[in-house]
C-alpha cells in the first residue's frame, strides 16, 4: 500500500525503549513523542487554532462518528476538507467510530459486518462498516486514518470494580451470548473480526497517496490475546499500528503491562500509537516502552472543570482555598494564564493571572475561566513531552526528574 506518511526515529535512549522521532505528512510534520489535543467534532473546545498551535501542538484529533452525524462528512468535504473546515493547516488524525461503539455500547450492535449507532442527534440509525468509515475519512481528507476496530471491554464488565451492567448486556448481545458472558469469547471475536475490518479497511482506502492507514491492535488485559492481535494487525503492511482499548476500565497497572509488552511487538520502524491515554504517568510509562503518540480529552475536559495540571500534580482551583490566592496556577508555566507576556498578552504589569481571579472566573460562570485553564492544561502536556524529547535525545533522566517531581518515580534511576 502506497503511503503519505514517513517516520524517521532521529535518537533513543541508550536506558530505555523510549526514542525520539519525526513524523512527516501531506499537511506537516510532528515531531514524536507527541500528544494530540482531542478535537472530536473538529474544535479544540473554547480555543482558538492558532492558540493550540501556541501550546506547542502540532498535530491534533478529530472523530469521524461524531462528523459523520454532524455536519456530514460531504459538507466537510465541500467546504475544502478537513483542514480547512476548522482552520488547523498541520496534520490531522481521525479516529474510525470504533470506539464509539464500545462507549455508547447500551445505544448501539455490534455484528462481524459492523455497528448500527442511534445517532445521539436525532436518534435514528447509522450503520457504520468497515467501508463506509474509510469512506468517510477519505472524504474528511484527515493525514492519518484509523481502521474500523471493534473494541471490547478490556476487563469483564460484571467483575469490574464498579459493575457496569448496561456494558456487560451489550457485550453478551454483541457476542451473541444465550445464557452468560463469555469474556475471553468476547475477546477473541474482537481480536477476528478486528484483523477481519482490517483487511476490509485497507481494500476500501481510496486515498493512500494523501491519507495514510494505521491498524489498532486489540486483545483486552490479557497478554497471550494481546500478542495474537498483533500479529494478525501487523501482518497488514500499514505506515503505522496503534495500540486500543486501553483505558476502557483497566487498572493503570494493567495499562503499563499491557503497554510495556505491545509497544516492543509493534514495527521498528513505523509509528506507535497508544489510542486514548492519558494520564501523565499512563504517558511517561508508554513512552519508555517505545510509543510515539499519544491522545486524551483531559486537558481540556479537566480545563472546563476547573482542574489544572501541574508538574507536582493536579489542583482544583474551585476550591475555597485559593480565593486569596496571588500565585500563577504554576510560576514558570509560560501559557497564557502564568505568562501572559510570553504569548504577547499585555496585562497589569506583566503579572500572572492569578489563582484567585480564575477562581473567581468560575464561580462567576465566565468562559474565560475554560479557555484559559484549557490552554495552561494544552501547555502542560506538549511541555510534557517536549521535555521527554530532551530526556530521550540526552539521557538526562535525573534533570526530568527534577522538574516533574510527580513522576520521578517513575523515570530511569527513580526518584530523586
């Protein structure tokens, strides 16, 4: 299969999987490991492009089910594509639909030819294939394409430490189950009819020269199932391969096992995506297994809600506590919010926007509260990874560690 896509690993660390690479596309380059902010509906929530790009971001998300139900993806199409639509000129990925099928699991069926979805808009039926989803990211015109997957639940959802009933019904009607569910049969028809969509996937692919295809390797928590996916996904010559459903109910113990053993079966030399973390920790663990990118609304979900990412952790800027509060939400942070003159933001004497006005934002139900504790949130994690990148490129791990105390732990020589 004829690809737009190249990956180049320029340096890798000489104590860890970890390895810093750049990605090149149609639209632009990436530079690896990177983070996605989630534009599922093809915004970035509440913030301007140009202000993603000033975050650092060079490469972002869009979801081909939610602009498959609106506006459609002919409109996007004829309003110049993707990129234009929403004012974003770097590369672009477009996740497929199939985790939507898991996530709205109790609204939704699932059958090895694909998933009927009540369209959350209007309630009625969308039939998704493996098909009409390349369709659809052909006519988005993202850079990456996801393949159609289908994903289970990693863990059984009768026996998850919160029990989701509605999940485990779905998955027994999904899986064709008379009397009981059969997790492990589960996981194995995911794992076939994964490698089956792929394969109808990549045969649909119209625009190979422009968009390239990436495989998803399913499996659930359990390594052995794991391992098979991956060999079926990989056997399909892709730019790149991704690792799905985690994050879907798992421990995080379970995410860094399940990353630690996938990421070193995937290609060298093709990118390596883990779909929907996440977490810090989730990241730095999958980075030092050999991952390259990565995705997750929290920034700025966590924005809108007022929870602000730190290097020392997470602060809930609700809270009573920091109504007096002079302090940037981090010093040394150059977002718009902690250094307003860095992005050429004039306010009072080059201060900070303090803790105690954001607060105030909030309680008062302005928008300017989201907007700017999403951008500080969208610079934090792309200086997460930059600061990675350096770690990578140097070996430097204890000088990380010093300026993400949070994770030291976690880094090459522990904490410090």
């Amino acid at each position: 299969m004829g690809s737009a896509l190249s990956f180049e690993i320029l340096s890798r660390s000489a104590t860890t999987g970890a390895r810093v690479g750049r990605v090149r596309t149609v639209h632009g380059e990436f530079d690896t490991p990177a983070f996605m902010p989630v534009g599922t509906k093809a915004t970035i929530k509440g913030v301007y492009p140009s202000m993603v790009a000033q975050t650092g971001a060079q490469v972002v998300l869009g979801n081909t089910y939610h602009l498959l139900l609106r506006p459609g993806a002919e409109v996007v199409s004829e309003l110049g594509g993707l990129h234009r639509f929403m004012g974003w000129p770097g590369p672009i990925l477009t996740d497929s639909g199939g985790y939507q099928a898991y996530s709205m699991a109790d609204i939704n069926s699932v059958d090895d030819e694909g998933v009927s979805f009540k369209s959350i808009v209007d309630g009625s039926t969308i039939r998704m294939t493996p098909e009409s989803a390349i369709h659809t990211q052909n006519l988005l015109g993202s850079d990456i394409i996801m393949a159609f997957d289908d994903c289970p639940p990693s863990v059984d959802p009768g026996a998850a430490p919160i029990n989701q009933v509605r999940l485990r019904q779905a998955a027994m009607r999904d899986a064709g189950a008379r009397s009981g569910y059969d997790h492990d049969a589960r996981l194995d028809q995911a794992n076939e009819r994964t490698a089956r969509w792929l394969e109808r996937c990549a045969d649909a692919h119209a625009r190979p020269e422009e968009q390239s295809l990436f495989g998803i390797v399913q499996g659930g928590t359990d390594l052995d199932r794991r391992a098979r996916s991956a060999e079926m996904v990989c056997n399909v010559d892709l730019p790149g391969y991704a690792i799905g459903g985690v994050a879907v109910g798992e421990s995080p113990e379970d995410i860094a096992r399940i990353t630690s053993f996938i990421a070193p079966r995937l290609p060298e030399n093709k990118p390596r995506y883990l779909m929907g973390v996440g977490y810090e920790r989730d990241i730095v663990g999958a980075v030092l297994a050999g991952v390259d990118m990565f995705d997750c609304v929290l920034p700025t979900r966590n924005g809108r809600n007022a929870n602000a990412f730190t290097r020392s952790g997470v602060i809930r800027l609700k809270n009573a506590r920091f109504a007096r509060d002079p302090g940037a939400i981090e010093p040394g942070c150059d977002c718009p919010a902690c250094d307003p003159g860095a992005c050429g933001w004039e306010t009072l004497e080059g201060r900070p926007l303090s803790r105690g006005y954001l607060r105030h934002l909030f309680a008062s139900d302005e928008m300017l509260g989201p907007i700017l504790v999403s951008l500080h949130n969208l610079r934090h994690f792309q200086g997460l990874m930059a600061d990675l990148r350096r770690a990578i490129a140097s070996d430097d791990w204890a000088a990380m560690a010093r300026r993400w105390p949070s994770l030291s732990d976690l880094l090459p020589g522990g904490r410090v």
